[in-house]
C-alpha cells in the first residue's frame, strides 16, 4: 500500500470534502454527487482509515444529502479491488506454493473493503473456503494515515463541531482500525460466536480454518448469502424473519454477554438459501459494561416519560453530558421523535416520519456539542447502535419494540 503521493491525496480529499461542507454551511450550491464519486473514486483505491471512515458515515445515509450517501455506500459493495499480484504475494507468503494447498483461488476478490479483500478458493479435498487478506503494507501505512485523517479531521473546526467531539471519533477510529488488524482475534471471535450463540437457529456465523490461517491471512469455510443491502424488494415475510433474528441476537449479545459486534455496515450481513442471517466480519468486537448499559436503558426510559431532566441525569451517568446548561428543548424534541418506535404493538422501522424528524434533530443535536461531547467509548456505542438500527430500517422492520424493552427496562432500574 506504499505508493507515491498517498498523504497528498488524501489531504487533497480533506481540503475537497471541507470545503463543499463549507458552502453548503453558508448556503452555497452544493454539488454531492460530484465530491461522493470523488470520494469513492480515491478513497476505494487508497483503501485504509478514510476509506473506513466513509463506510462508517455510510450507516447513516438517511441522514445525508441522498447524492452523497449513494456514492458513499457504494464503497461497502463496490470498491476498487486491490491487483491481484499484491494479493498473491501475502498468499505466498502464508503459504509457500500456493498449488500446495489449493486446486483453485480465484483472482477476482469475492468481496473488497477498507482493510482487506476476500477470494474464494477450492481445496483439493474439493471444499470451497473463502481467503481474507490484509492488504499488502497496512500495518506499515497504519499510522501514517492515522496521522493525515486526524489532520483532516480539524476541518471539522470549521462547522463548529468541538474539539473534544473531533478527538472522540478520532480515537474510536483509529482503535477499530488497529484492532482489525489482528486476524487472529478475529479467528477467536469467530470459533467464540459461533459456539455462543449454536442455538439461534436462524443465525449462521463461518468456521473459521486455524490450520489455512495466519497473521495476515484469514480462512473460513466459504457462506453464500444474498447481501442486506439486496433484500429491500425481497419477500415480506423473510425480511420480517431476518430483522427478528438480528434484533434477538443483538439484545442476547448486549445484555447476556456485554459485548457488541461493533461494525455494523451492511456489507458485513447477508443472508442464505434457508433464510438465516449470516455474519461474515467478526473484527470489531467491544466490550459494553453493564454500568453502560444501564445508563443507556435509563435513558431510554427517561426519554419514553418525556422527562427531560432525568434524560439529562442519565446523559451524565453515560459520561456524555459536559459543559453547563442543559438543551433541555432539544431532549423533548428528541423524545417526541423516538417515543412512536416504542409505542405497543409492532411498530414500522421503514415509517418516514421518524426518520424526518431524526434528519430534522441532526444539526440540532450537532449545535449543542458543546454541552453534550460523549466520550469516545459512549460514542462507539452510539455510532454502532445507530448503525444497526439503520439495518433494522433498510429491512423494513416491524417489530414490537415496547414488548422487547418493557424487561430490559425493568432490569436496569434494578
């Protein structure tokens, strides 16, 4: 990934983004198509921290100009796949002579991101795996490009955002980042959830191949599946299906084991021939206290009641509340946006009239950071939870929030 120019184009990509946020702040014409297919263009070659950031910003494309967000979610199905002669050579490495262990791989990746690649490849014993590699310098380049995106980041000065909010998100980043890295936690995860959670019937994670694995090489048994992203127009009923097992295994994983699958793009879910919801990236785990979660439950019951001093309250516990005067207008505001997802009986994940008033909250919400600034741990688990709520909503859920958080609700006031 070592090339010439790397840090000059990825400042020329911050001084582009900066500056059509800039007129767009002051009421100039806005062109966001034209910066998403600049976006995508150099960040699915460039690969690494921005790129990952962008995806990361994808999650929410509701809330974004709908230009932006098309092109920004391209990189989760889309990206530029690294040649294949870079890819060969961490093979080679792993491996030695590749015929040695393979009648076949595949030169084409089966799936491209920020961080590595994915190829199909056929054994001799005639069993298909699928191969992730790392790309070619990651780690080498790792830091370097941490260096630039944080450099980036101060563009967000510029719209007023604070300090303290820029270097929040900039850490979590760059710990997600270096935690994918590691290909063997990732292989640990994989075995762990797929023995954890054997009794979700509808849930289906790879086995991963410790003996065909390696710092830079991850091998799992090869999982078809339909991508999330693919299923908007799919038949009612088995999309009813997935958002159920998704909100059931998201609610076991948090409040049963305290941890969260904390990259919830859709690229990272699909779903098989029977139905089940598979999990293809295991790489961004995080550990979510039980005082975290409580607080957030508090939250959520606080903003239910419409009370907004005890938001505030729970905002604090969270460590998500600074400064002095709190936006009390703007907690109401935000319960009355929440309250109809929570009302009895299965409520519409897919119903526009939240996410207008969710569009609606958005630079309010960013207004008041000077009050608010979440620490970084509060903000992964935001930004993770707000991702895989966006899943629940391009599936067109319909689930029966209030029957599902009535105990949870129960349990953290105890």
């Amino acid at each position: 990934m070592r090339e010439r120019g790397r840090t000059r184009r990825l400042l020329g990509l911050g001084a582009r983004t900066g500056g059509t946020l800039l007129r767009s702040r002051f009421g100039g014409e806005t062109d966001w198509r034209a910066l998403g297919e600049a976006l995508f263009a150099g960040l699915s070659e460039l690969k690494g921290p921005a790129m990952k950031l962008a995806q990361i910003m994808a999650q929410w494309d509701d809330l974004l100009p709908p230009d932006l967000a098309d092109e920004l979610a391209r990189l989760q199905r889309q990206a530029e796949p690294m040649p294949w002669e870079g890819i060969r050579r961490t093979l080679v490495e792993q491996y030695g002579e590749l015929d040695t262990h393979f009648r076949e791989i595949e030169t084409r990746p089966f799936a491209s991101a920020s961080m590595g690649q994915v190829h199909r490849a056929t054994t001799h014993d005639d069993e298909t795996v699928v191969l992730k590699v790392q790309y070619p310098g990651l780690a080498e380049v790792l830091e370097s490009d941490l260096s630039q995106l944080r450099r980036i980041m101060r563009l967000g000065r510029w719209l007023k955002v604070p300090q303290a909010r820029l270097d929040a998100l900039f850490e979590e980043l760059a710990a997600s980042l270096r935690s994918e890295l590691d290909y063997h936690a990732e292989a640990c995860a994989l075995a762990r959830y797929r023995l954890r959670y054997a009794h979700l019937e509808e849930l289906l994670i790879p086995e991963p191949l410790p003996e065909l694995s390696g710092p830079r090489v991850l091998a799992m048994r090869y999982v078809a599946g339909t991508p999330l992203r693919e299923l908007e127009e799919a038949d009612d009923a088995l999309r009813q299906r997935v958002s159920a097992t998704l909100a059931d295994w998201l609610t076991e994983e948090l409040f049963t084991y305290g941890e969260l699958h904390a990259d919830p793009h859709a690229g990272n879910f699909a779903v098989d021939a029977e139905g089940r919801l598979v999990i293809y990236d295991l790489g961004a785990i995080i550990p979510v206290p039980e005082a975290h979660l409580k607080a957030t439950m508090q939250l959520l019951d606080a903003t239910l009641a419409a009370d907004p001093m005890a938001m505030d309250d729970a905002l604090r516990r969270l460590g998500g509340r600074q400064g002095q005067g709190a936006p009390l207008a703007l907690y109401r505001e935000s319960a009355e946006a929440v309250a109809p997802l929570f009302e009895p009986g299965p409520r519409d994940f897919s119903d526009v009239r939240v996410h207008r008033r969710l569009r609606e909250l958005t630079p309010k919400v960013w207004a008041a950071m000077d009050r608010l600034q979440p620490p970084a741990d509060v903000l992964l688990l935001s930004r993770t939870l707000n991702g895989h709520y966006w899943n629940l909503v391009r599936l067109g859920a319909r689930l029966d929030m209030h029957a599902r958080t009535r105990p949870l609700l129960a349990w953290a006031q105890r």
